[in-house]
C-alpha cells in the first residue's frame, strides 16, 4: 500500500468539527479536504471511517512504565500497547524507576528499551535530586521532554527539598521543570496523629486528610512563587484541589504561559465517595478529593485554568496494593481507559469533545513545543486515532490489557471505544488487533533560546 485514505470521519481538530477526508501519505497527513475532494492514488488503503470521530492521537505528558527496575508491575512494551488501545500515540515517561533516572547515562539507556519495545512514540524525563544538578542542567532540550522534580516524596527517595538546589534549578532550566507538589512536612505531621489515633490499621478514607489539600496547596504555591521570581517554564502535575486552581491564569494563549498545571483522569472522575468502594485501588498522590474539587477541577479544565488532561499511569500488582494504609503503593493503571472515561463525561455534558482534544492532544505539542505532532494538519505525523462513539462495552478482567492486570474502572460501561489507532502512518492498533512489530519514535522537541 502507498498510503491510507480515510473516509467520511467526524474530525474534530483545532476547535472545528466537520466531516472530512484525510490521506496519509508515508508517516506523514498529505491532504485534509471536504469528502469526496482527494482523489486516492493507486493502491492506497482505503478506510471507510462514516459514523466514526476522527482525532489527533493523544499526548500523554505523565507516565510510569515502570522499566527498568519494576517489571513485574508493568514494562515499556506491555503498557505502550495498552496505550494505543486507549488511543495514545506519544507518551512521556517518568524517572522514577530502578535505577532512578536521574543521569544522561541512565536516561540514555531507557531511550534504548524504548526503541527496541514501544508501540508508541516515547520521551522520558531525568529526575532532579538535591546533588545531581549538572547532569539535569546539561540535558539536549531539543531530546528530552521535562526535568521531573518531587517536591514532596511520593515514591522512593527522588526527593527534592534543598532550598539552595531547587533555587539553582528553577533559575537555570532550559527545558521545562515538572513538578509533583505535596508538602513533605505537613503529610509527616498529618501520618503521625492518624497513626497514633488507628496505628497502622488507618482507613483509607483518610488518605486526603494525610495527604491534604494544605500540603498541596503549600508546595504548588513555593513552586510557582520561584518560577514567578527565575521565570521558569515551570508544569504543575495532577493538580487534585480547587484550592490549587487560584494559582494559574487563562489570561494569555498557551505558548505564552510561563506556569501551567494539568489534571489526571482520576481527579476529574472520583471523588472522596470511591474510598469506601474500592479501597487501596483508588490511593494515588496526590489523593482524590472532595466533590467539590472534583467539580472545580472539571470546571478549570472547561475555563483554561488547567491546561493539559493525562493519566500518571502508574501500575502496581493486586497483592502490592491489597495491604494496610501504609504499606499499600499509591497509583493506578489507565492508559487504555483514560480517552474512553473522558469521552463518557462528555456524553454527560460536562467536557465537549473539542475541550478533550485541545486538553489530551493539542495542548501537550503546544506545551512541550513537540514537534508535528498534536494536530491534524497537513505535513504533520500521521498520529490519528479512530474512535466509533456509540459502541458500549464494559472494563473486565478479560479485556484489560495492563500487565498488573486490573483497573480501578472494572465493571464500568463506557458509550465510546478506540477502534483503530494509527501512529506515524502506520495502523498499530485496529479494533482488537495489533501490529507487534511496529515501534514508535523519539519524540523531537523545538525550543529556542537558552531558557
């Protein structure tokens, strides 16, 4: 085949939806037109996509594959496939592996496991810690996506707490700083007094009290107040309160913020409510709230206080996570479920489909300045994903794709399925079937200037 055409979608890019053709050419779009309007070269693969919703393939900015190091949760090539089940065409991964990817030696070699086994095109953050600034400040920005920095101790020990080292980093970063903000003092002061009053028997109901709304406002707030002073291109990740969305603007286009903030999946869809019906399963960091955060943070996505919408894809086993408080790992596994649980708040009118779009696959090219990639544009990557809106089906143990094997949206009935998702020009994922041979790319990212 020279080529795949694409019929009659519903293409919902760049605030427009309308039906269209489009016709990929190598790995490339080489036309967008009205339907009937491009005349097919010979041999060209020809997919007849009527009733279905054609998009940008989705940019996850926040994931942990959990390779090297933590295999037997989940590896590059068994959750890049998932990925693409749920329509993901590009993910971001993060250094918190074993070892820690907090060296150019170190993020080299994930680059080289990445070539050899994901379906998807791939980034990788290095890891910022209180004495390896040289290696995080001598990176390629044009390679690497983001420096992640923990500023609080959510896993392991990548924590980052020295005032002298953050300062460092923030006035220095060529590339864009990430950071996942929870007060490591305050969670300490919270986990004694309910230790003391439950030992190490403490319900998880009461996990967003430990890790709570204080603790994360008091660190995002640090974080923005030294990007405001050294204008760092600073990202706030998984932001979980309302309280948190005060400090974000919707003043200025994306390209020209200087301080922006995502939302995960499980933010926008559980609240406080799912504790006491699934348990551990549902114990991420930061905690899910209350409704009312929930709402904002639905709210702030729709009003661009929040910018990007992505997963912190973060898988354990069942017998990891099936433990007491304490000893149960926080984060979950949802690649393959995140497109289709955004596309179900859509079908209850909270998010249109244009907002998911711009928030999953536009504004995380524009963010990261990826290069073409994220829209639907002529000249650019053919990452496309197909999806048909009304074919209901329901997450179960047989159909979950995840190597640990579970998800904590099991028995959910979703209205929207990925049916094909197409990376590069390439068809890797079609209603079922996959092309295990296919490997996706390294993302490019365009940054001018030293900073």
């Amino acid at each position: 085949m020279s080529g795949i055409l694409i019929k009659n979608p519903t293409i919902v890019n760049e605030g427009v939806t309308f039906r269209g053709d489009l016709l990929i050419s190598g790995d490339l779009i080489e036309a967008v037109a009205h339907p009937g309007q491009i005349k097919p070269p010979k041999n060209v693969k020809i997919i007849d996509a009527s009733g279905l919703i054609l998009i940008p393939g989705v940019i996850d900015d926040q994931v942990h594959f959990r390779e090297p190091g933590l295999t037997h949760k989940g590896d590059i090539f068994s959750e890049s496939k998932a990925a693409v089940a749920g329509g993901i065409t590009s993910f971001m991964d993060m250094p918190n592996t074993i070892p820690q990817t907090i060296t150019r030696a170190s993020l080299t070699e994930k680059f080289r496991i990445a070539s050899e086994n994901s379906l998807a095109n791939y980034s990788f953050y290095i890891g910022a810690t209180n004495t390896n600034l040289d290696e995080v400040l001598g990176v390629n920005k044009s390679e690497v996506c983001g420096i992640k920095v923990f500023m609080g101790s959510s896993t392991g020990n990548m924590l980052m707490d020295d005032d002298k080292s953050l300062r460092e980093l923030f006035r220095n970063s060529a590339v864009p700083v990430a950071c996942h903000c929870e007060s490591e003092s305050i969670i300490k002061r919270n986990s004694d007094i309910y230790r003391q009053k439950y030992g190490e028997n403490v319900p998880v109901e009461m996990h967003p009290l430990i890790r709570s709304r204080e603790a994360c406002y008091s660190s995002s707030s640090y974080a923005v107040t030294l990007a405001k002073e050294y204008n760092t291109r600073l990202h706030i990740l998984h932001l979980s309160t309302a309280d948190e969305l005060k400090l974000f603007s919707n003043e200025v286009p994306l390209q020209f913020k200087r301080i922006t903030g995502e939302v995960c999946i499980h933010h926008l869809w559980f609240d406080e409510k799912a504790y006491s019906e699934k348990g551990t399963l549902v114990k991420w960091n930061p905690a899910i709230k209350t409704r009312f955060d929930r709402e904002a943070l639905i709210n702030g996505t729709l009003s661009d206080l929040v910018d990007i919408v992505a997963t912190d894809h973060a898988p354990h086993t069942l017998e990891e996570k099936n433990n007491t408080y304490f000893k149960a790992p926080s984060g979950g596994p949802l690649v393959q479920h995140s497109l289709a649980a955004m596309l179900e708040l859509s079908k209850q009118n909270l998010i249109p489909v244009g907002k998911i779009v711009e928030k999953m696959c536009h504004n995380p090219a524009i963010l990261f300045n990826i290069k073409n990639r994220g829209f639907i544009r002529e000249g650019y990557k053919a990452d496309l994903t197909l999806i048909d809106p009304e074919n209901p089906w329901t997450v179960s143990k047989e159909n979950i794709l995840y190597k640990c094997g579970w998800s904590p949206f099991e028995g959910t009935t979703f209205s929207s399925k990925v049916v094909r998702t197409i990376i590069n020009g390439t068809i890797v994922y079609d209603d079922g079937v996959f092309n295990e041979e296919y490997r996706g790319e390294r993302l490019e990212f365009e940054r001018g200037g030293t900073k």
